[in-house]
C-alpha cells in the first residue's frame, strides 16, 4: 500500500505558503504531488494563492496603502498581476499580524514573490526533469461563485492552462479539486474536466461555498458526490470522534471507498495536531492503517513520508 503525499501549499511548515521555495523543497523532499490554490487578478492572471486576500499573506497593505475594500482587505482582484508580483510573499498571518504559526518561517521577513499557475506548472516541469522523480500537479478552483461575480470563470481557464504541465498526459499525475458542489457538478458534466476531481469538504460554518457539507457525508449525499468525483478531500474532523478519551472512525471514509471513490484527507500538521492525537504518527497510523486513506495533505511532507515508510504504507 503506497499513501500518496501531496505537498500542502508546498512545504508550507518550512517556508511561506505557495512560494516556489516552498515547492522546490517540497518536490526535493519526494512529494507526490505538489498543491496550488488559483485565484484570478484584475488582469485575468491565475496566480497561486490561497485567499481571494493578499493581505495575511503579503505585505500589499505597506506597499499599496489606500487600495483595500470597505472591509479593510486587500483583494486580489483589485491588482494587476504587476502590481502583485511586486509584493513579498510572506509567512501566513493573523489580520493583526500575528503569525498564524510562530514557530515556522519568521513573520514579515523574507524575499520571496508570488508566481502565476503556469510559472509553477513550469518550474515542476524543470524539477520533474532535472531529477527524474515526476511529481504531480493538485490545483484548487478558489471560490468559483465569487469569481464569478467578479467577472471572471476560473475552472476553463485553469482547465486550459493544465496543458502547460508535462504530466497533463498521465491522469495519475493531476488532479484538480474545489469545495463548491455546483462547481464539481459543472467540471464534471458542462467543461468535461479530463482529470480526477476532488470534491473537499468543509464545515459549513467556513462559509468556503454554498455546499451543504452536513448533507454531503451523508450516504445520500456522497453517492450524489461519486457520480461527479472520483474523490473526495475531507477535514480531519470529519473522520473521526473522540468519545471518552477514545478515538472511533466515522463511516465517511468505508462509505466513500465502497462507492469507488478516492479519499485524501486535509492538513496533516506536526506543529498544529487534532484534538485526541499526541504526534503525527499516532495521526497518519489512525488514518493509513485503520481508516486507509489514500493519500493525505501535508504540511510536512518529509516527516510525513519517514512515518508512512516505517508503517509500510510507502
Ligand atoms: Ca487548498
């Protein structure tokens, strides 16, 4: 049994989220596929980034004063893909702030930039090539709904620009994934999408899409999910309980393999456990083991696989 292990957001307990750094290191760490969140610019760019925000992650509100919305964010949106490339990508914050996680890369520091989908899918084409290991590719279509009152339909054009990755051939090698039901619906049947789909599911307190994540796990609900996906990519909280200091499996991951589908779980972290795990290897043998996951989305993709080898799964 091999656990896939896709590189979330890059090695982003390393370096800054969805910077190249954080691919690079991730691809040389042996991930199996390596994440990209796609949002659009002003110009109808596909940049990689995980907020329809630039502001927790970049330094937009020095650079570009007076340029946020009425709710005080700064949208990427409102900025020319130059005007973007000019900012410093940096360690995720708090709106005040704050790291997010003090112990990673330090807060407001570094020299790293934000790139575009294609830049990205080019520069794991070079590493595929310069080392011979071929990583693959798990783009996210980022609030499609709100891109789309803005003006702009993200899935064809991220549809379209997959052709740019040398792997686009070799369905084991992309996937593309989004929380919004309609959206995985509308891939599926309306823009023939040729790669697996991931549906994810949230909690719908997020308030990540329209989607009714309580009605998708239910039986009738993901038998609905596996007409359109050929997985699903859930949150951790979703597969399991903590009953009197006991963990016990949800039937979310048995139900979703006995209708064929996939399941890769979401954010395996060694400095940010779930409640009832003391380390991630008491996590990744709960979920490999016992729940079988297929794969799993890590922060920490070298610690992840050095687990997964000593429990066979990799
Ligand atoms: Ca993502």
């Amino acid at each position: 049994m091999r656990t896939a292990v896709i590189a979330h957001r890059g090695a982003s307990g390393y370096l800054p989220e969805h910077t190249r750094a954080a691919k690079v290191l991730a691809h040389l760490m042996g991930a199996d596929f390596l994440e990209q969140d796609v949002v659009a610019t002003r110009d109808d760019e596909l940049i990689v980034l995980h907020d329809i925000h630039l502001d927790t992650v970049t330094d937009v509100g020095i650079k570009y004063p007076g340029r946020a919305r009425a709710d005080g964010r700064y949208y990427v949106r409102d900025f020319d893909l130059a005007e973007i490339r000019t900012l410093a990508a940096w360690e995720r914050m708090r709106e005040d702030g704050s790291a997010v996680y003090p112990a990673r890369y330090p807060a407001q520091t570094g020299h790293h930039r934000v790139h575009t989908f294609v830049e990205e899918m080019l520069l794991i084409n070079r590493l595929n090539k310069a080392t011979g290991r071929r990583a693959g590719i798990y783009a996210e279509i980022k609030s499609p709904a709100w891109h789309r009152q803005e003006g702009v339909d993200l899935a064809p054009l991220l549809l379209q620009q997959i052709n740019k990755f040398d792997g686009a051939g070799d369905p084991d090698l992309v996937f593309v994934q989004c929380f919004d039901d309609a959206e995985v619906r509308r891939l599926k049947q309306d823009l023939k999408c040729r790669w697996p789909i991931v549906q994810l599911i949230g909690l719908n307190e997020w308030q990540e899409a329209e989607t009714d994540y309580a009605e998708l796990v239910t039986p009738a609900g993901l038998a609905r999910v596996a007409q359109l996906a050929d997985g699903i990519g859930p949150h951790l909280s979703l597969l399991y309980t903590v009953v009197d200091g006991q963990i016990e499996k949800t039937p979310l991951v048995a139900n979703a393999h006995a209708l064929g589908m996939i399941v890769h779980p979401y954010t395996f972290r060694s400095d940010d456990l779930p409640p009832g795990f003391e380390s991630l290897e008491a996590l990744l043998r709960f979920c490999v083991l016992e729940l079988q996951v297929d794969g799993l989305f890590s922060d920490f993709p070298d610690q992840t696989i050095e687990i997964l080898q000593t429990i066979d799964a990799r």
